[in-house]
C-alpha cells in the first residue's frame, strides 16, 4: 500500500504543481478570462487518464490468462521505462519548470482559447497517463483481489491535492529539489518490483523460460498471506519465491540505475573537472612541443596549423 500511496502523492504532486504554476500566473497578470479555457484543458486530461486506467482494467478481463499475462507483464516495462525517465527529467528540470511552463502559456495567450486547453491537457494530461498506467502495473504486481492498493493510491492523491492547495495559498514551502530527490529514489524502488514482476508475467505466458528456475523458496519464513509477508509486497513488491531471471533483471535495474539518481550532480561535475584537467595538460603539453626547436623546413609551423585544425 505505501509503494501505490508514493505513486499517487508523487505524480499528484507534479501534476497539482503544474496546474498551480498555471493559475498562479494567469492570476498574477490579471488574465482570469483564460482560467476557463485551462480548467478545461485540465479536466479533459483527468477524463482521459481514467478513461486510460478504465480500458487497462476491464479491457485486460477479456482476454485469455496467457494474452493477460502478456499484456501485463510488457505494459508493467513500458510503465518503468517511463517512470523511470520521468524521475531523472523531474530533478533535472524542477528548478525551470515554472520557466518553461510561463514560456508555453505566454504563447498560448497568443494564439487564443485552443491553445490554452491544449496546453493545460498537454501539461497535466502527460502525468495523468503516466501515472495510470504505472498505477495499473503496480496494483497487478501488489496482488489481484485487493483494494488496498487503489485506496493507498487515491489517498497519495488526496495528499498531493491538499499540497498543492497549501502550496498555491502561500501556506506551504516546499523544497522541490529534495522532495522529488528523495521520492524518485523511492520510486525507483518501487519501479524494480514492478519490473521484476512484469518478467514474471511474461514468463508465466511463456514468452520467457525460466519460470521453474527459481532463485530462492522463503514462502515457509515469509509467508505471503502474513501482515509481514503484506507489507514487503505492499511496499516493495517483495516475491518470496522468484525466478532468477526476475531477481537477475531486479538487480541489474536498481543497483546503476538509483547510483546514477542519488549522485548525478557530483559525478556530471566530476566528469567535467576530469576532462577539463585532461584537456589542459593535452594543451600544455602541445604548446611546449610546438615551442621547441624547428626544423628549417616549417615541421614546427605545420604542428602548430594541425593543432589549430583540430581545436
């Protein structure tokens, strides 16, 4: 229940600070005749995305256990693929988003009432999508049969509403920096159970081997059904007997990926000072070759005009 309540405060939030950034400036510069056409934009973006989570749900009951399976098992990939770029572009972007959001309005101001819904759907409608279809993923893989997933994920969502609220009124400071730091890391978490249970999926429609293959059995330590057994699958997706290829595609996700997440700062400013001191001892070493002596055939003055090429 925690890993679907994250998944609902997290993409909530983004989606109420986008509609926020929106309102706030539209009010701002005294342009309250357009919040019509955005509220609009807005609720044709949440009709859809439920719409979305609608036709996952009841769509997938049609089919046939094996075409279910498959179907799951490639949408739950496609859902960490995208939630995946999803927290890398948040923390990169969260310090400009009112920048670019203020840009796209500006222009949308311009052009009239069609480009102000569809800027609004656009902003809000992008979340919304994401976040059904990577909240279908997660409920398949907390277990069929339970509500306790969709009440953690509406919950996260009322959370992120009264934030957002909080926030537009003045009565809320929030670091977006850490915040989306520290709940991209643990959605990271979330998104490699995820993961690994979509590989399940697949192999269980036989589209991979291995599903007799298991890499360890603790079902008689941590049985499923236990309130312990419940709140590992709740909150990490936790599968007391999985696959090897499951726990193999499970580590080979969550070890890089969270390493490039929780210090990309450092290791990007690393590189950079690396290659800047790679590139001064280069240059130091080819100005005191070029400044050596020279044959009387110009061998120094043509060293000098390949460096000059090459930079």
């Amino acid at each position: 229940m925690f890993g679907n309540y994250l998944i609902g405060l997290r993409e909530g939030l983004e989606a109420g600070l986008v509609v926020c950034i929106l309102v706030a400036y539209l009010v701002k510069t005294g342009r309250r005749d357009a919040l019509r056409p955005v509220w609009t934009g807005i609720a044709i973006a949440c009709a859809l995305s439920l719409a979305f989570g609608a036709a996952l749900e009841f769509g997938s009951q049609e089919l046939t256990f094996e075409a279910q399976e498959m179907l799951g098992g490639s949408l739950s990939i496609i859902a960490v693929g995208l939630v995946t770029w999803m927290v890398f572009w948040m923390r990169r972007t969260a310090r400009h988003l009112r920048t670019e959001l203020h840009g796209r309005l500006d222009t949308a101001l311009a052009m009239g009432t069609g480009a102000l819904v569809a800027t609004a759907f656009l902003a809000v409608g992008r979340e919304g999508l994401e976040t059904a279809l990577f909240v279908w993923a997660s409920v398949r893989a907390s277990g069929e049969g339970s509500s306790a997933p969709l009440v953690g994920v509406l919950l996260g969502i009322a959370t992120a509403i009264l934030l957002s609220w909080l926030f537009y009124r003045g009565a809320l400071r929030i670091n977006l920096s850490k915040f989306f730091t520290w709940t991209g890391g643990m959605l990271v978490v979330v998104a490699a159970g995820v993961l690994a249970y979509g590989v399940h999926d697949l192999q269980e429609a036989r589209f991979l081997g291995g599903l007799g293959n298991k890499a360890f059995d603790v079902t008689s330590t941590i049985p499923p059904d236990s309130w312990y057994g419940t709140l590992l699958k709740g909150v990490f997706n936790f599968q007391a007997d999985p696959t090897v290829l499951q726990v193999t595609v499970w580590a080979l996700y969550l070890i890089p990926t969270l390493a490039l997440f929780l210090a990309p700062v450092g290791f990007r400013r690393s590189v950079r000072t690396t290659d800047q001191k790679a590139q001064k001892t280069t240059d130091e070493k080819a100005g005191s070759t070029g400044g050596g002596a020279r044959d009387d055939d110009g061998t120094g003055r043509d060293g000098e005009r390949l460096r000059d090429g090459t930079r």
